[in-house]
C-alpha cells in the first residue's frame, strides 16, 4: 500500500479530467502521481512476472507494439501495453493507472510499452528490461531532438537496459554503428531482402541505410500490397497487414522477432500469421472508417520519410484528398523534401499550417482546389462531397491534426 493514496488521487484528477474534457486529459493523472509518488512508475514496471518489453525508435512504435502484443497475446501472454498517445512520462503512468491496484500492481504476466525516444532514455536508468526492440532512426522532431545523432544516444540508453535480447533493424547503419556497440545483451536482427530494398525507388527512408542487407534473422521476403512473407530462421509466415507498404511488413518483421525471442518454443507460426492478418491498424495509420456515412482512409504522417513512404503507396488518380498539417510542423520547410506529386490533386489544403503546405503541393504540381484553415469546417465540407468516382475519400495528416480530426469526428 505505499502508493496507495497517490494511486486514489491520480484517479480522483483522471476522473475530474474527463468530465471536463471527455476524450482528453489522459496525461494530467500521471503528470500528478509523477510528481508525488515519483517512485511509482519504477516499481509498477518491476512488478511482471515475465518482464517488461521497450519499444522505441523513430517511426513504427505503435504499429510494432500492437503487433507484438497481439502475437503475445495469441499465444496465452496477459499483456499490459500503454496506447499510442501514452508514450511519455506521464503517458506511461496514467495508463498505470488505469489498471493497477491500490498496491500499484496490475493483473499482467508482462508489460509491453511504447516509449518516446527522448522520455525513454530519461526513465531508462531506473528500469531493466527483458527485451527492447529498436525499429529505427529517421530525420524526425526536429525542434526536439536536432539531429539524428541524439536520437540514437537516446536509444542507445534504453537499449542498455536490456537484460536479454536487443531486437534491432538490421538495416538501419545509425542502429548498428552508434546504438549496439558494446550492448552486452544477445542481438537480434530484422530486415529487408535485397529483391525487396531493390524493389523501393526511394529506399527505407532511415538517416542510414546499411549497404549490406542482413542475411540471418526475421527477414521480409516479398510485398504485394497488403499481403507480404516474412522468413525466419525456421519457416516463412505469410500474413496481410493490417496496411500497405514495405514499412508496415517491416513492423510486422520486428514483432515476429521478439515475439519469437521471448516466446521460445512456445512460438506458432501459423498463430502468428493468423494473429497478424486479423490486426486492425493504429489510429490513422492507414485506417479506413467509415464517418457520418462516408468511407475514410486516415494516414499519419510525422517526418518526411514516413510522409514519403506513405504517399508513394497511396493508389493513383485518387478523387478526394485532404491534407491537414498542424502546429507540430514548427518549419513547414521540413517536408518540402518529400514530392507529393502522385496525389495529383486535392480538394483541401487545411490546419494552422495549410497555406505553407498548399504552396509546395501547388510548387510540384498538385491542384489544390481549397486552402481553408479551418479544419473542423474542412472536414465537415470534405465529408459532405459526394462519394468519389476513383478510391476512397482520403485524409493525410501530422500529428497535431491527427488529434484534432479524431476530436472533431467523435472518434476513439
């Protein structure tokens, strides 16, 4: 019971949170309980009896982690894990808190968390960790982290903590030349074969890409779509990912990893492909809804490469694009590396930030019909276009806006 009376405050502030913001707040309760029981969340995340599983990098944290929580799960693992918007600090908390004991215990067997780049490596110190898996370095958060080489000292950190196994992208040269040297924990890696990284006109989109591709270890073999076949050293798991594009499969090679590292024998990999092809995606990574009567493709994009990435595999000639980019984006110059030429055209430019990005879609070519900053009445004027001749209505969006959309619509 020593956190007995910060654990009943921090759910008193949750509960005073929510009625004054439904939807909201999900941070205030672990800001509180931080700052007065700032030994908690060390010792919640010391009490699984089969460890606690970091997930960390640059891009892919929320797919990956989903993944690798299904698989556990599948295989008869109680999980604990924290939601997407819950990777900081206090994130981590509240989501404590939503599941432990006035002993600060929570009903789990393991704990798989996805940690901020920047949070995590100040919180590492206090941990130990079974296995961390590391999905890569990318040119991400700029007004954050400033370089890429701070980003992978930061992971660097958290990687150190592993007792066990380090789970890293074999492809991604930052990973391996500054963040694994020295680690004393096992390494295992995940990859891309030649045939798929060939197959990529503008690479993997890492700070770093190794020239050589890994030979040994959860490798993807082929990509078609949604649909893609990932190599073990034991079997082939074909399964269809929950998006399309090279890096979803690239997520779903992680999790087979260090599922299968922490899994031992126990692993299945039929279950595994099984477990994978019924995952629905993370909230705006790829997600298709349908909205006040309208099917809607959400994609997030959060640095160039991943903005990149995302538009290349978007379909050709779509009807109805939005584009929202919000107060994340400090320097809209930030993205103009990125040629969105394949979208063609959009009907709406929209966010704090719509008339930088209206510039450089029109700069390559995209018609851009409106630029209204607006993006509530954006989107209700968006969903209100008759349904389109080519694809699905589709909404492009960084982070700020991402949050904003899911606010306005009412969703989860």
């Amino acid at each position: 019971m020593r956190y007995g009376a910060a654990i009943a405050i921090g759910r008193v502030v949750r509960t005073l949170a929510r009625l004054r913001k439904p939807g909201g707040g999900s941070a205030v309760p672990g800001l509180v309980v931080n700052r007065i029981a700032p030994g908690f969340l060390r010792s919640a995340l010391k009490g699984f009896p089969e460890g606690l599983v970091i997930v960390s990098g640059s891009s892919g944290k929320s797919t990956t982690t989903k993944m690798l929580v299904a698989l556990l799960e599948s295989h008869g693992v109680r999980v604990f894990t924290n939601p997407s918007t819950a990777n900081i600090t206090q994130g981590l908390t509240s989501a404590l808190l939503e599941r432990a004991d006035l002993r600060g215990r929570v009903d789990a067997d393991m704990a798989v968390l996805e940690m901020d780049e920047g949070h995590g490596a100040l919180i590492a110190p206090q941990l130990e960790a079974r296995l961390v898996l590391l999905t890569n370095v990318m040119t991400d958060q700029i007004d954050r982290f400033h370089d890429s080489e701070k980003v992978a000292g930061m992971l660097r950190r958290i990687a150190e903590r592993a007792t066990e196994v380090v789970v890293t992208n074999g492809d991604d040269e930052m990973l391996e030349a500054e963040v694994l040297p020295g680690i004393r924990a096992r390494i295992d890696r995940f990859g891309v074969s030649r045939r798929v990284f060939e197959s990529l006109p503008r690479g993997l989109g890492y700070t770093r890409t190794t020239p050589a591709r890994i030979e040994q270890g959860t490798i993807v073999e082929a990509v078609n779509g949604r649909h893609t076949t990932i190599g073990t050293p034991a079997e082939a798991i074909m399964a269809t990912m929950p998006a399309r594009g090279v890096h979803f499969a690239v997520d779903a090679a992680g999790a087979i990893a260090a599922a299968r590292a922490l899994l031992g024998e126990r692993f299945d990999a039929e279950l595994a492909a099984e477990t994978l092809s019924d995952i629905q995606p993370v909230f705006g990574r790829g997600e298709i809804v349908t909205v006040r009567g309208r099917e809607v493709e959400f994609v997030l994009v959060q640095n160039p490469a991943s903005f990149q990435l995302n538009v290349d595999e978007l379909p050709e000639r779509l009807d109805q694009v939005l584009i929202a980019m919000g107060s994340d984006v400090r320097d809209p110059s930030y993205f103009w590396p990125v040629d969105a030429s394949r979208i063609g055209r959009v009907q709406y430019a929209t966010g704090s930030k719509a008339a930088e990005i209206a510039l450089q879609l029109v700069y390559q070519g995209v018609a851009v019909d409106r630029v209204e900053p607006d993006l509530g009445r954006a989107l209700d004027e968006f969903l209100a276009l008759p349904d389109p001749e080519n694809g699905i209505k589709t909404v492009i969006f960084t982070a700020d806006s991402m949050r904003r959309t899911r606010a306005h619509l009412g969703l989860r």
